[in-house]
C-alpha cells in the first residue's frame, strides 16, 4: 500500500504539472504505522529537486537518492518519476537495498538490477504468485527508452490492484 499511496502523491505532483525528479525512501513520510500496517498516506518530505514538466532534468547527485540517469534523453516528464519509482519499488523489496539505505551506502547498483529471485523477494514478504507481476512493472518502469515505459496511470493501477489482492 506504501507502494501505490507514493504514486498517487507523484500523480498529485504531475497533475500539478511537476516532475519530483528525485526519489528515495527517505523523501517518503508514512501517514500511520508501516509495521502494523494501518497507513493513512503519505506525503514527500524533500521537494527541493522538483522542476516544472519539461525542463531539463537535475543533475545526477552523490547521495542514496535515485537521480534521473545522466544524461537524461530529453526534458523530464512523468517518465522521469515512473523509473524512479520503479527503483524505489525494487529497494523496498530488495533485502540488500533495505540494507544500504539502513545504513546510508550508494544504491547505484540498482540501476542494473531489473528482476527479483526467488530468494530475494522472500524476506520482502511478497507473495510468490505476484513475483512475476512485479518483475514485469520493474522492467517496463525502467526500459532504457523512456517512450517503452509504462505509463504513471498504467503503474498506478497496477499498484491498485495489488492492494486489492494483498488485502484478501
């Protein structure tokens, strides 16, 4: 539900005609608790490398944060957050990448890593039957070709359904 309550503020963000730019777990405040899984929302924390629909893209930073790739083919568009939202996905079910940020490493590594294994996906607690749904969102948000990428609408229903799903 984290997953899909951060689309929805990033759908907030781009209905306003911004790109976020810049997303990273630590830009991401829970609205209620995680651990017992009552969450009210959420809401970003640091906005400061949002930029208006169109404009170039932020440089790449040196900090945990996933940046946009540099150089970014193009202005930065809905695009831009739909890859970073997909590596923010893949940190939040990969135990290594849980690991890094826990204790503040690069997780520039991710930016290869498009698909989880069986053993990785284990501790996340995701269902065995949807590893393969979510290794489908995972290489479409992060298709080298920003035009091949699924669309914020298509990850966000996606997102919905799981919710759906999870909640039985």
């Amino acid at each position: 539900r984290a997953f899909r309550d951060i689309l929805l503020a990033l759908r907030q963000l781009h209905d306003a005609g911004w790109v976020m730019g810049k997303l990273d777990i630590g830009d991401v405040f829970v609205k209620g608790n995680l651990a017992g899984g009552s969450i009210r929302g959420v809401s970003f924390v640091d906005v400061s490398s949002a930029r208006k629909t169109g404009e170039s893209a932020a440089p790449c930073g040196p900090g945990p944060g996933f940046y946009v790739p540099d150089p970014f083919p193009g202005p930065a568009d809905e695009k831009t957050d739909v890859l970073l939202a997909g590596w923010l996905l893949l940190s939040m079910l990969y135990p290594i990448a849980a690991q890094n940020i826990r204790l503040g490493r690069p997780l520039d590594f991710l930016g290869e890593i498009q698909t989880l294994t069986e053993g990785e996906s284990v501790p996340s607690g995701l269902p065995r039957e949807m590893r393969a749904e979510v290794n489908i969102l995972l290489m479409q948000a992060a298709a080298p070709d920003p035009e091949q990428r699924i669309s914020m609408d298509e990850m966000l229903a996606t997102a919905e359904d799981w919710c759906r799903r999870l909640k039985r």
